[in-house]
C-alpha cells in the first residue's frame, strides 16, 4: 500500500481515475438522493486536461483511492495566503471501510505547504462531513448551487 503521485495526462491513469470515480459517485449519488450528480458528467478527456494534483492510494497494484487537490495563493493587505483545496475524494467500492479516505487527507494535510484547507461536500452527505471533521475541518457555509444540491464548505486552518 503506497500513495502516490498520479500522472493523470496518461491515458490509462486518466482511465483508472475515471473508473474509480465512477463507481464512488454512483455511490455518493444515491446516498444524497439525487439522480443528476455533477461529478458522474466528468469525462477522461476533463481528468486528463485537468491542472489539478491528483494522489492515488494503490493496493497490489490497483487504484484503490483518489483525492485531487489544488494550492491556490491570494494576497490581501501584503499577506499572502496559500489555500489547499480538496477538489475530489473517492475510494473504490472494493475498498471502502479500510481508512483509505483518511490516509488520502493526511497524506496532503502533511506534504503540502498551506494556511488554510478548503472541502465542499453535499449538505447530506453525514459520512464524508464527520470525516472532514475528524481531521480538524469545521463547517463555515451552506448554500445551493446553479445544479441544486445544497452543500456545505469545510475548512481548517
């Protein structure tokens, strides 16, 4: 078990994600309830093109976890300031229950430089908002986007 950087401009990386973000938001999409879930429209082509890090947790050689991040700097008043955003997370069905999400957050928590950590997750969606929660994340706004979902934003830091 290792987690790595992934390439995802390779088209077979750029699959594997695919798939393993496909099963886990069908999942996910059931669980909130909701039938047209935005990140089951993402096609290999997006992940592929996308300028964001992804990090995969791999078990004897398969995908077994994704998260996808993005550092982003703003300055206010000469303060710079880094924002670590979790822009996905998902852990295949086969491996679900084995910590792997929590392994993934910990993973960029501690390797990557940033003064605040930002996630959005569906308001619903208990699971995945307790365990931002166990890893210091507190929820600081609600709202409904353009597709409709209500959500929450969690941020430590």
């Amino acid at each position: 078990m290792m987690i790595q950087q992934l390439n995802n401009t390779a088209p077979e990386v750029s699959q594997q994600i695919y798939q393993v973000f496909q099963s886990s938001y069908k999942i996910e999409a059931v669980l909130i309830g909701v039938e047209n879930f935005p990140p089951l429209s993402r096609t290999v082509e997006h992940i592929q093109e996308s300028t964001t890090e992804f990090y995969g947790f791999i078990v004897d050689g398969e995908l077994a976890g994704v998260i996808e991040i993005s550092l982003n700097e703003s300055s206010a008043q000469d303060i710079s300031n880094t924002t670590l955003e979790i822009e996905s997370l998902t852990v295949s069905p086969l491996f679900f229950k084995q910590g792997i999400a929590s392994r993934l957050i910990e993973f960029v928590l501690q390797n990557k430089a940033f003064e605040y950590a930002i996630v959005e997750t569906a308001a619903v969606n208990q699971p995945a908002i307790k365990l931002y929660e166990k890893h210091g994340f507190k929820v600081f706004k609600q709202f409904t986007p353009a597709h409709g979902i209500e959500k929450v934003a969690l941020q430590r830091g």
